[in-house]
C-alpha cells in the first residue's frame, strides 16, 4: 500500500479473495440447506407412519374380539365394528394407506354415510396379516412400505386385541 491508497492490483486481490469466499459460504450454505430439508421430509414421513400405526393400534385394541362381528378380514383390507354401531376400515387406495369410518353393509360390499381419511401417503404394500381362533381375533400384524423421497421404508408392527401393542 503507498500513501496514496490501494493499487489496483491489491484491490483484485483482495476482490478476488472475496468472491472467493462468499461463493464458499453460499455453497455450504446450500448444503446445510438441503441436507436439512431432506431430513425434514424423513422426520415427518416417519412420524405419519408412526401415527397410522397408532391410530390402527387403538382401533383394533378398542374393537370387539369377536371373528363373527368383523366385517371383512382379509390382506388387503380390515373392517372393524367400532364404537356407537360405526364400522371402521383400514385399506390401501391409490398409494395411501386409508382410515374409513362409517356404516358398512356386509351383504352388498358397500359402503354408506361414509368419511375416508388419508393417514399415510406414498405407500407402496401393505397387507394385514390375521392371527385368530375359530370364534376370535387374537392380534392384527400389519406389514406396510413406504417411501421417503428416494428411499423405501419397511415397517411391521403387531398388534394385540387385549390392549397390547408387541412389536415384531
């Protein structure tokens, strides 16, 4: 430096440095940034599966251990007597895993007055694996898939109709 200020040389210099180095911090910036997000999107994908297996879990543990009062037991779909005479069903529609409440008549396969709730989205299998006697339900296995952006979760939980939640 002379007496008179900066050269121009130490001017680009010391520009370039800069430049230099807010590109790094932009670009670190970046990454905390998408790293962050990502981790977001599992945290709240995981949680809402989470959900489902709880909200399943009191509606299997809540409902009547009775074989014959079950609407319809089979891998892909459950439908449970639940309480004031309002059916429930859990089901697989078009990569959601769904919660159904309503009036489920047997007889015609049908659905009447009823509200569909999507719990879990991005679910690629699912299947309800039925442990019962001759006149009971004992436990409900459900084996569900999801994704989370570009990876693929695998979850199974087991649950008891005599207020048990046992993983498997």
């Amino acid at each position: 430096m002379n007496k008179n200020g900066f050269t121009v040389i130490e001017f680009l210099v010391y520009f370039m440095l800069t430049v230099m180095l807010t590109m790094l911090l932009n670009q670190a910036a970046l990454y905390i940034h998408q790293h962050t997000k990502s981790h977001m999107v599992y945290c709240s994908t995981w949680l809402q599966a989470m959900t489902a297996i709880d909200l399943l879990s009191q509606d299997v543990e809540t409902s009547s251990y009775e074989s014959v009062l079950w609407k319809k037991l089979s891998e892909h779909e459950l439908i449970m007597p639940g309480q004031r005479q309002v059916d429930i069903g859990w089901s697989v529609y078009k990569n959601n895993l769904v919660r159904i409440v309503g009036s489920f008549n047997k007889h015609l396969n049908t659905w009447h007055h009823k509200r569909r709730t999507i719990v879990l989205k991005g679910v690629s299998k699912a299947s309800f694996k039925v442990e019962r006697t001759q006149k009971s339900v004992v436990a409900i296995t459900l084996l569900i898939s999801f994704n989370i952006d570009t990876a693929s979760c695998d979850l199974d939980r087991r649950v008891m109709i005599k207020n048990r939640v046992v993983p498997c």
